[in-house]
C-alpha cells in the first residue's frame, strides 16, 4: 500500500517550498536574461570602441601619408617643376613681346602739330611694319637720316615711286599723275596757303599766276605731307624732301586714345 501524508501542514509546507523553487527558478532565469543583455550591451559599446579606434588609426594613418607626400622628394621636384614652367612662360611672353614691338609693331608718340587735326600732340598711336608697303593715303612713321630730326616723324603719304606730284599754293589742289587728289584731310591755318622760305624752289614755278610745285617721285622714294599743312616740315622742304621707303618705320593703324583704328 502507498503511504500517504496524512498531515495538511507538511502538504500546505511542501507546496510553499515547490511555488519559493519556481520562483527562484524564475528570478534566476530573469537574471541570466539580464546578465545576457548587459553582456550584449558591453560587446556593442566594445565594438563602437573598436571601430572609434580604427577610425582614429585610419584618420592617424592619412595623416602620415599626407605627412610622408608633403616630405616626399617626389613632390618637391614636381613642385619645383611647376615654378620653373610658370617662370619660363613668363620669359617667354616677355621675349614674345619684345619681339613683336621690334620688329612688327611699334608705340610710337605723336611730337608736334603738323598732323592736326587728324593726330594731336601728345597722343600715341600703333605702327605696323612687317611686309608693309607704303601706298597713298597712308599715315606713315619714318626716321630720317641726318642730323636735322632726332626724333621718328609722322606724315601722309600723298604719291609713291614713279608718281607725278602737282601742288597748286592759290587754289590749294593737289593732283596726283593728272587725277585731282581727295584731300579731305589737309586742314590750312588761316584759310590758305602759306608758302615757307625752305620749300624747294627746284620744283616750284609761276604758272599763269599760279604757284605751283611740280615733281616725279623717284624710285624707292614716298611723297608726303603733314596734314597741318601750313605747320609741317615734309616733302616740300628741303631738309626733308623724297622720303626713302627703307626708313619708314610703319603704318599707324590705331591711336589708342582717343581710340581709332586708321585705314
């Protein structure tokens, strides 16, 4: 036969040691769940730890490298390589610029009236003079060579080589090979012409009361003109007389200021 527990309190007894056992059973199970996530808890603020410490090597690592490229003979020559371009550039441009104004163009200043109103005392204009030929029309600079002018001078050409040159002094007309030359620019002090004690007598005669000059324009030579024509020294005087075309030294082709650009 089975023995069984007659006493209510060793039941009433055990029951309260079988509900304190699931308890403690419980609360132990609630404690390692804690314990479990405390642990998880730890290993992710590890790992965020880990990679701040990988993030600080990296960051520490391109540092040095930086570093190391700034220190890097490598660089240096590569810089050095640079300056040594930009500075021959610089000469280069400078060599080109000089090159260009001696033998292409040339900022000349205008010195006198003889020009007005066309070119004023004082204004600079740009000359240019490779390949140029000297034509009519032509406001052209050239150098003398003598004694009487230190200074480049600035006229119009009026005839070239082989062309006949008649200046009537009464009526202010000039022909050019027989053909009435459209002197639109001559602008004359006091509304006729003044005839100068150094124009060259050679060529002048008295026409039918008419002062005249009269030429041909050897070869290789120019006939000009100030357009000041009362206030010029040019063609018609002795101390300049048939300009040689090796010493024209260009075409004004601008005026920089007033800004123009010439025919």
């Amino acid at each position: 036969m089975e023995n069984k527990n007659l006493d209510p309190k060793l039941d009433l007894v055990d029951q309260a040691e079988d509900q304190e056992t699931t308890y403690a059973e419980e609360n132990s199970e609630a404690a390692i769940e804690e314990t479990e996530a405390e642990v998880e808890g730890t290993e992710a603020e590890v790992e965020g730890t880990e990679a701040e410490v990988e993030g600080t090597e990296e960051k520490a690592e391109g540092d040095e490298e930086k570093s190391d490229d700034k220190n890097c003979p490598c660089r240096k020559r590569a810089i050095l390589s640079s300056v040594y371009d930009i500075i021959e550039i610089f000469a280069l441009s400078i060599i080109a610029v000089i090159i260009i104004f001696s033998f292409c163009i040339r900022l000349c200043r205008v010195d006198g009236h003889s020009m007005q109103t066309t070119l004023d005392d004082g204004e600079r204009i740009i000359a240019y003079d490779i390949f140029y030929t000297p034509k009519q029309g032509d406001i052209v600079v050239f150098h003398l060579v003598n004694d009487n002018f230190k200074r480049p001078l600035i006229k119009r050409v009026i005839a070239t080589e082989g062309q006949e040159v008649e200046i009537n002094f009464t009526d202010m007309t000039i022909y050019v090979d027989g053909v009435l030359y459209d002197d639109e620019h001559a602008y004359y002090d006091g509304g006729c012409y003044i005839i100068k004690i150094d124009f060259d007598t050679r060529y002048m005669s008295n026409e039918d009361g008419d002062t005249v000059y009269r030429a041909v324009v050897p070869e290789g030579k120019i006939f000009v003109l100030g357009d000041n024509r009362n206030n010029s020294t040019d063609s018609r005087s002795v101390t300049v007389g048939f300009v040689d075309e090796d010493c024209v030294l260009g075409k004004a082709i601008l005026r920089l200021k007033p800004f123009t650009i010439f025919d």
